[in-house]
C-alpha cells in the first residue's frame, strides 16, 4: 500500500543532542512538508519541499534542518539550538500543489 | 500570515446529533477549502474538501457550507457517532502555493454514546 512512513513512532533524546527523524513516502509525490505539532495547537510548518536538492523554511524553521537527496526521503533533523523540541512531528506529501496532503502517523519527541 | 480562526475549540455531543464546527479566514484569494480529521496519535488525514465555485457538499454523513462573502465555510457531522471523536482542523488554501495549508487551531470532538 503508498503511503508515508514516519519512524521511529516515539523518540526520546537528552538536552544538547541532535536527533533525526525519518520521512519515507511511496506515492511519488513531489512535494514533501514537515509540521509540529503542539498539544492544543494547530500544525505549524518547519520547512517544505517541492523537489529533489531544495527545500523552504517555514515559519518555525529555527533550530531544525532538513534535506531533500531523493524524492522518496525528507528527513528532519532537531538541533540542540531548537529551544523547546518536545513535540509532535508530523511529515506530509502532496502530489502538486493543488491537492490535498497526505499525513504520516507522526513522531512524538520528548527531551528528557 | 494569513489568518484562520476555527471554532469552538472544543465540543460535545450526544451520538445521533449535529456537530457544527466553523472556520473563518481572512485571504480572499483562498480557493481550496477541506477538512481533515486527526485521531489520537495519528496524523490529519483529508475528510472532505470544497472549491468556492459551489455552496455546499455533500459526503455521506458530512458536509460543507461555504459562504464567499462572509469568508467562512463550516463541517457539519448529521447523526454523529462516537467514532467520529476526534480533532477536525480546516485548512484553507491557496493553490498553487508551495506552502499551500494554513491550518486552523482545531475542534476537538467528543461524540457521547
């Protein structure tokens, strides 16, 4: 079945690491976003990606990192400058810009 | 940044009524209008979406008002269930646009059974 793959499903990290969460999709999508997630929050979009080798801040792009090698792949990195990086992570597809997204089941990171 | 106001923040039900959720934007330029529906520890997943050329859809169970002039479009969920808890988010968007979705701060809703 296409869909998009998010793992691993719970991460832990201590304070000062960096940590990378994994985006997998199989739709041959073009477009790749990432979102947070906050308890009571709507979602709020770290960076996107159209195509393959370039991607966009969002408007909570400090802190993280993102690379777009492939067009299966959008992985996202948690630095240890992002100040308060326990959350919900959401990674999203779309096939274009004129439909709608296909979501991931998330990672919940906590820094412990 | 454009603006989406969603509400109620949260609701509750009894199984076989209405559930009405409302969301109001501010860009005129919007032309894509859905609803997703997120489950517990589960990512959004699109329910139902309307284009402004047409007033109202219908999906089953769920529909969608939109009113052009008063910039805001609605979901309402006849003979809710309690399967239908969850937290519904509009997003309004502008296609054609790269960052696309402007997610609203999401209802969530409880069905009593």
């Amino acid at each position: 079945d296409g869909g998009i793959t998010q793992s691993p499903k719970y991460l832990f990290r201590k304070e000062g690491q960096n940590v990378t969460l994994s985006c997998e999709q199989n739709l041959n999508h073009d477009a790749m976003y990432w979102y947070r997630q906050d308890p009571g929050q709507g979602l709020r979009l770290i960076y996107y990606s159209q195509i393959v080798n370039d991607f966009q801040k969002g408007d909570i792009a400090e802190g993280y990192s993102v690379s777009r090698e492939k067009k299966e792949s959008f992985p996202l990195t948690v630095t240890s400058a992002q100040k308060n990086p326990t959350a919900f992570y959401l990674c999203a597809s779309s096939i274009g810009t004129d439909y709608g997204y296909t979501f991931g089941s998330g990672t919940r990171l906590t820094v412990v | 940044q454009q603006q989406v106001k969603q509400s109620p923040q949260s609701l509750i039900v009894q199984k076989g009524g209405i559930s009405i959720i409302n969301c109001a934007y501010e860009n005129t330029a919007f032309d894509y209008f859905p609803w997703y529906q997120q489950f517990p520890g589960k990512g959004p997943a699109l329910l139902i979406a309307i284009r402004p050329d047409v007033s109202e859809k219908k999906e089953g169970r769920f529909t969608i008002s939109f009113n052009k002039s008063a910039k805001q479009f609605s979901l309402h969920i006849m003979d809710s269930q309690p399967g239908d808890s969850a937290t519904y988010f509009c997003a309004p968007t502008l296609r054609g646009s790269a960052r696309q979705l402007t997610f609203g701060s999401g209802t969530q809703l409880t069905v009593l059974p």
